[in-house]
C-alpha cells in the first residue's frame, strides 16, 4: 500500500476513536493487496483503487465501529467482498463475527482472507439468511446484525430478526437517507423494532454521505 493510503488509513481510523496497530496496518495491507488481486479475474467490487478502497471501504467500515462493543456476537448479511465484517474483526479481535452471502467466489474469498490473515472467531457461510439449515444453527445467537446496502430496510430487520437476541440490534449502513425509514410500521407485530439512533455523518477526506441507523429489536 502506498505511504499516502497508510496515512489514510490510519488518519481515518483516529477519526472513528481507532488506533491501529502495526499488526492492523500490515492486515489492511493483506486485504487491500488481495482484494485487487483476486478482482483482475472476480468481481469482488467496483472499486478498484487502493485510496478508494481505504476510503469507501475500510474507512467505511470503521464508521461503526464504536458502536460495536468488542466482546459482542456480530453477523453480516450480505457481506460481499467482507465488509464491513472482516474490518471489524481486524480491529475488534474479541468480535465473534459471522459472514453471511450468497456468491459462492466472494464467500472463497472471505474464507481465503481469514486463512491468510490467521484470524480467529470469525466464519464464513455460503447461503442465503432464509434458508432453514442457516436459520437453525445461528438462531437468536447474536447482539448485532449488519448490513451494507444489502436491500431494503424492512427486507433487512424482518431477515434479521430470527438471529438476534431480545434487544439485539440492527445496523443499517445507508448513503443518504430518503423517506424510506419513515414509511416502516415500527414497534407493531409486522415490525417489532424501535428506532433507537441515527446517525449522520460525511466519510472522512470524501464528500460522501453516509447514515448509519440503529434499530433495537423487541421481542
């Protein structure tokens, strides 16, 4: 990674109440190296810059980071190339984090990357959230799930309810917020959530808008 995206990331981690490691730093580097890689033959992403990786991706995904407690249970619908999850794991390693997406190549990936990276208390799963075998093994097992535009908001809490604990919590990662959030049947039998925060922020050395919504489950 060049010196000017390590400075990136770091200033940017700083931001978010982050201090990396020289052990993170050399992960983001891993990652960053291996997601351009793999992307010259898979679609991992669009992005295929290292500063736009640091910043719309890793930098990103340390927007939520200080919401996330590091001992918490931790699944990530639709995770894609990993993130926001491995990002997460890299920088929270007590965070038992599980990956949860439906291409089987981003799901290697993931997998490759966990290897690659020797991390521990983290699994990635090939499947969709509603299939039955998923939904009985990691059923009620978790304090937070989190998506990354991964569909709709009321997709997204009715999926995501079967995996959360009572109280558990949804974090939705969203560019900027339309009139979507307002049309949710919240805290009703169709929708038993409550809107606990949001949060509006422009991600760091961009002009990107970025909300992140906090739904608490329950029942």
């Amino acid at each position: 990674m060049e010196e000017a995206n390590v400075n990136l990331l770091v200033e940017g981690a700083k931001l978010f109440g982050i201090g990396l490691s020289e052990d993170s730093i050399y992960s983001f580097e891993v990652f960053l190296n291996e997601l351009l890689r793999w992307n010259q033959k898979i679609n991992l992403t669009a992005i295929r810059s290292e500063k736009e990786i640091v910043l719309k991706h890793f930098i990103d995904s340390f927007s939520v980071a200080p919401y996330i407690p590091g001992n918490s249970t931790l699944l990530d619908i639709g995770s894609g190339a990993g993130f926001p999850g491995i990002p997460l794991k890299i920088i929270r390693p007590n965070l038992l984090t599980t990956l949860i997406d439906s291409v089987r190549k981003k799901v290697d990936f993931q997998r490759h990357l966990i290897r690659l990276l020797d991390l521990k208390g983290i699994e990635a799963i090939h499947g969709h959230v509603g299939d039955q075998e998923i939904y009985q093994r990691l059923r009620e097992k978790f304090d937070f799930t989190i998506s990354r535009a991964f569909s709709d908001l009321k997709t997204l809490l009715n999926l995501s309810s079967p995996f959360l604990k009572k109280e558990g919590m949804v974090i939705a990662m969203k560019g900027r917020l339309n009139t979507e959030v307002t049309k949710l049947p919240l805290e009703t039998e169709e929708l038993p959530y409550r809107l606990k925060e949001k949060v509006s922020l422009i991600l760091p050395f961009t002009a990107y808008h970025r909300t992140i919504l906090f739904f608490t489950k329950l029942s």
